[in-house]
C-alpha cells in the first residue's frame, strides 16, 4: 500500500481506536481528503483534524466545514428518523432500522458516521399499510411503485431526506422463505437503542450483522467502499465473544457469507486496526484480503472512484451467463427510460434503450477496442475475487 493509503488507515485506526492514536503526518492534505470522501468515510476523524488547528492549508478548513456541514446532516436525519418511527408506532407498524443508524450506534462517535438516507424494514404483510401511511403524511414516493412492487423497496422523500421502505433485504430471493421469515421474526425480537439521547429499533446481532455483512456482499459488484468496511469491523469489535461463536458464525455458514466474514475480519486486523482475533486467519488465505482491500482501494463507495466507465466492468460478470445479462440490460433499461416506465407496451424494448446507451457511453467516453478489453479482463478479476470469497455472482442484487 502507498503512502496515501497508509495515511487513511492510520487516521480510521485512530478515530474508531482512540488508544491507538498517534501523530500522524498528512503530507498530502488534498489527496487523503479526496480519498476520504470516495470511501465516505471523511468525517470519521473529526475529532483528530481537531488537534492540527495551525494547519495552514486551505484544503484543511474545507474539511472542517464539511465535517460541520456533515453533522448537521446526521442530526436532521436522525430527527426525521425519530419521527417516522413515530409514525409507524403510532399506527402499530413495527419497524427496525437497517445500516445508517443501526451501524453507526457500534462507533465511539456515532456522528462521524455519514449517512445518506433512512433504510427502515418492515413485515411484508405491513407493507402496503406502511406506504399508504407515508404516503398519507408527506412522504413522496420518488420511484415507479408497480416497478417496486418487482425490488424489495419504496423510496420516498421528505425535508431533505431519503427514505426506503423496505420489506426484503435486496440480496434475498422471494424464494428463500426462511430467511425472509427469519428477518421477520428479528422485527418481532427487536430491540430499541439510544443515540443522541434519539431511541430507534434494530434488529437483534446476529440479524445487525447479517444486514451489514450482505451490505458488502451487494456493493462488491457497484463498488465497495470503507465505509462498509468499518461498520462491519465496528459491529464485530463490539460484539461479545459468545455471540460471536455461538450465534453469529452460524448464520454466516448457513447463508454462505461465512467466507467473505472471516476475509474482512482478516482484512480489517492486518490494514484498520481490528483488535480482536475473530478472522480465525489460518482459514482464510492472505491474498485474498489483500486483493479485496485493493479493490476497495481502487473504487471507492459506489464505485465512484471508477465513475461510468467502472459499470462496464461489471457487465462482463454477465458474459458467461447471457441469460442474467438480458435481464440486467432489461432492468436497467426500464429504470432509466422515462417512457418505458410510462408506457407499458414499452418495456418489452428496454433491453435495446439500454444497449443502446451503453453504446453511446463508448462513442462519448472515446472508449477503444483496446480499452473495452481491458474492463473486460478487470470484469473476470471481480468475478475471480467474489468467487474466492465463497460467493457467487448469480446472488448479486441488479443496481442499476
């Protein structure tokens, strides 16, 4: 790992591991910054930023006045969050947050951990009465809701705020009953937490943690970033370890991201810091966490290091499976033609509106014969890496 990225590990470790903290020299203020704010994780070390007050680069008062505009963020979130739960109560819609709040409640300082919208999950059987509710009180539905009814949630927005109303996790199939039940029953054993003196409900551990650990599995394929990755060594690091063995690990194996676990633990205890030893690490293979930190490296959240360009590397996880591909340019077609969304009769043709916008994104992008072939060969590298993970792709959620 360069420089730069020594620098980003040195400030997660401390900020998330106070008695690790150390003087660290930012040579490159502008670079770690930028970096930092590509795996969303720019405001986690507030605090540390705060003991370098002489620093005279003007990059360091951007990041202050980012860091201040991030907290005012996550309060107005938090508060809006607040009263939806309230909502829900009111109207006996049990509910529990997922990510956002329900992740950041395991960091020393629950505020630096940024968020961008509420993810809230309900019953299946509530959830045309949660929509009316919402509905019924302001919240504007941002999406197409018959092509919802196909995903796993409603959007909606409200005073600056994103919403989704979720009733399966996205990764989940409608097939696989038991772990749609399973969830179901962690809303009915759910448990309430304060942060902020702000009371919301999550799910119990063992559920938290499967919420969090199929949050990095979805965004292996978009593009993965830090923040998924603390969250993740946050939640384990607070975990006791009987919970650990005796629940956690189990539902792990049996969903089959047991693997993919113990490589971010392993990745997490050699790179950020992890203090604990749950990677079992003669399990799991060296190069593997080496190459998903470089991944993660290389993208960013969202993969927004890669922009559009880093899209077409994911198609070729499709090329062996002409099937799936059809279907992603189907999908992807119907979410960004306005006209098929409109139009019923429409979006039999999605699959050519989509074809043809990503032929224009090679003519605009000047994106060469040569150049093709190279986002094909990083496609089978993602699609090696996710299998040495003990994933399979055909698991992945469609995001586009």
């Amino acid at each position: 790992m360069n420089a730069l990225y020594q620098t980003v590990f040195q400030l997660i470790k401390a900020s998330v591991f106070p008695e690790t903290d150390e003087n660290i020299v930012i040579s490159d203020w502008e670079a770690v910054f930028k970096e930092m704010r590509e795996q969303s994780i720019a405001v986690l070390p507030y605090q540390i930023l705060q003991k370098y007050t002489g620093e005279a680069s003007p990059v360091y008062r951007e990041w202050i006045s980012f860091c201040i505009r991030s907290e005012a963020q996550w309060i107005r979130l938090m508060h809006a969050q607040s009263e939806l739960i309230g909502l829900l109560e009111e109207h006996d819609i049990p509910c529990v947050i997922l990510k956002g709040a329900s992740a950041a409640c395991y960091y020393p300082h629950p505020a630096y951990r940024m968020m961008g919208d509420v993810d809230f999950l309900v019953k299946r059987a509530d959830r045309e009465r949660a929509a009316g509710l919402l509905e019924a009180n302001g919240y504007q539905l941002t999406h197409d809701k018959a092509l919802s009814l196909t995903g796993h949630h409603f959007a909606y927005h409200k005073g600056g705020i994103s919403f989704e109303l979720h009733w399966k996790l996205g990764i989940i199939c409608d097939e696989d009953e038991e772990l749609l039940r399973l969830f179901e029953s962690g809303i009915d054993h759910r448990e309430w937490h304060t942060v902020e003196n702000l009371r919301f409900p999550m799910l119990p551990a063992k559920l938290n943690g499967l919420v969090l650990i199929f949050h990095i599995n979805q965004h292996l394929r978009s593009g993965l970033g830090l923040r998924q990755i603390v969250d993740w060594m946050m939640y384990v690091d607070a975990l006791p370890e009987e919970v650990w063995t005796d629940e956690v690990r189990p539902v792990l194996q049996k969903t089959g991201m047991e693997r993919l676990a113990l490589t971010v633990n392993a990745m997490c205890g050699k790179y950020l810091g992890l203090r604990r030893n749950l990677s079992c690490c003669d399990e799991i293979d060296e190069d593997s966490a080496d190459a998903l930190m470089s991944y993660i490296m290389d993208r960013g959240n969202f993969g927004r290091k890669g922009g559009e360009e880093e899209r077409i590397a994911a198609v070729f996880l499709d090329i062996t499976d002409p099937v799936r591909g059809f279907r992603r340019l189907q999908r992807g077609g119907i979410c960004r033609w306005e006209a098929a969304r409109k139009h019923a009769f429409l979006r039999p043709f999605a699959w050519i509106y989509q074809t043809g916008r990503i032929l224009r994104i090679f003519i605009r992008r000047k994106i060469t014969p040569a150049k093709l072939l190279d986002k094909h060969d990083e496609g089978l590298r993602q699609r090696e890496l996710i299998e040495s993970l003990g994933l399979k792709v055909e698991r992945y959620i469609e995001t586009e």
